[in-house]
C-alpha cells in the first residue's frame, strides 16, 4: 500500500509541474506561438501526404482477382 500511495504522490507532482510550466511557457510565448501557427499548418500539408500514404501499398497494392464473377 505505501508503494501505490508513494506513486500516487509522485504523480500528482508531476502533473502539477507540467501544469504550471504549461501555464507560465503559454503565457510568456503565446505571441510566439500563435505567430508560427500558419507555417507549421501549411508544413503539416505535405508532411502528412508524404507519411500518410505509407498504408495505401504503393503502386502494385490493387487486388486484381482472376476469379470474379464479373469476368464470367
């Protein structure tokens, strides 16, 4: 039981931590941020095309079946 409570502890420091340099590097670079914004929007843009279409199996990926009832 005094480990679990001792975890339990620890990570509710944590958070707290996180929180409130969440808050203070927000607050003091909001400008910043907000300003980068558009350009890490339009880098998303090709980013994601490029990595996003990893699943689609490349070019020979198309299931050509020679058993269909459409070729009957």
């Amino acid at each position: 039981m005094g480990q679990t409570l001792w975890n339990h502890r620890v990570a509710i420091a944590a958070a707290v931590f996180v929180g409130a340099a969440g808050y203070l590097l927000w607050s003091e670079h909001q400008a910043h941020m907000l300003g980068i914004l558009p350009y890490v929007l339009l880098l998303a843009c090709p980013l994601m095309h490029v990595f996003m279409h990893g699943g689609h199996g490349g070019h020979g990926g198309h299931d050509h079946r020679q058993g269909d009832d459409k070729s009957n």
